[in-house]
C-alpha cells in the first residue's frame, strides 16, 4: 500500500457495515510500510470509527501489523471492539457519517476553500465531507475537478 502512489479507498467503502474503515486500513497499512504519503492514520477522522467502535488505534495497529487482510482484521475488530453494536446501529452510524457535512462555519469555510483550490470551485455536488474528500483524493492523482 502506497499513498503517495494511489490514494486510500474512498470512505464511502465498508466492511463490516462500517464506512471509513476501509480507508483507516489503508492509511495503517501505508503508516507501518512507511508509505503514507500525505495521508494520516489516526486523523480526527480515523478517530470517528475508532470512538465508534471501542478500539484503540495503536491495538489495531498491531493487529493490522501482523499481516492479515480486510476479513482477518474484522475479525479481529468484532472481538476486541468495546463497543458491540447491532448491525442496524452500525448502518445508522455509517449512514449519518456518508451524510454528514461541516457543520461549524470554520469548518464549512476551510471545505470550501480546499473544493477551491481542488479547481472544484463551481462544484455544487460538493456538500458532504466524505464528497470532498472523494474530491480531493481523485484531484490529488491526477484527475480534474
């Protein structure tokens, strides 16, 4: 996995019902193999699924450590989480983070200034975080707003 290659899966992408983990994978993956480019595991997004779930980033980062793939380190999450959810709960969850937008003015103004300097300016699709982040991911390798 590297990030400065291709970016990480979109957060729109699940696994166990849960977005974003998908992507917190990759962006560990990339951290341990020393290929993260500009990408962040642990960021405040990551932080989301991890408060979610019950588990702590440095755990999953040694589980993720050892080598498994997506449906071992499910496995994993669905034993160690702290937090048992229903699967209803988890698509809940998944679907108000798919939803969400900035919701503070300092929030919306830094989104729309990164759509800007994405050449996505005039982009009215462009409301959710994950949709700017989809942006940002396509426009970083390559792609034009």
């Amino acid at each position: 996995m590297n990030l400065s290659q291709r970016p990480p899966r979109s957060p729109r992408v699940r696994l166990g019902g849960y977005v974003l983990l998908p992507r917190v994978l990759d962006k560990c993956r990339a951290e341990i193999a020393g290929t993260s480019g500009d990408y962040h595991y642990n960021c405040p997004m990551d932080r989301r699924f991890f408060e979610f779930a019950g588990l702590d980033h440095e755990a999953l980062k040694a589980e993720v450590a050892k080598g498994g793939g997506d449906g071992e380190v499910l496995a994993w999450i669905l034993t160690n989480r702290k937090n048992q959810h229903s699967d209803w709960e988890i698509a809940q969850w998944s679907a108000h983070r798919e939803a969400t937008a900035p919701s503070d003015n300092e929030s919306r103004d830094f989104i729309n200034q990164m759509v800007a300097q994405a050449g996505g300016a005039t982009r009215e699709d462009i409301a959710t975080i994950f949709d700017y982040l989809d942006l940002d991911d396509y426009v970083t390798f390559g792609g034009k707003a």
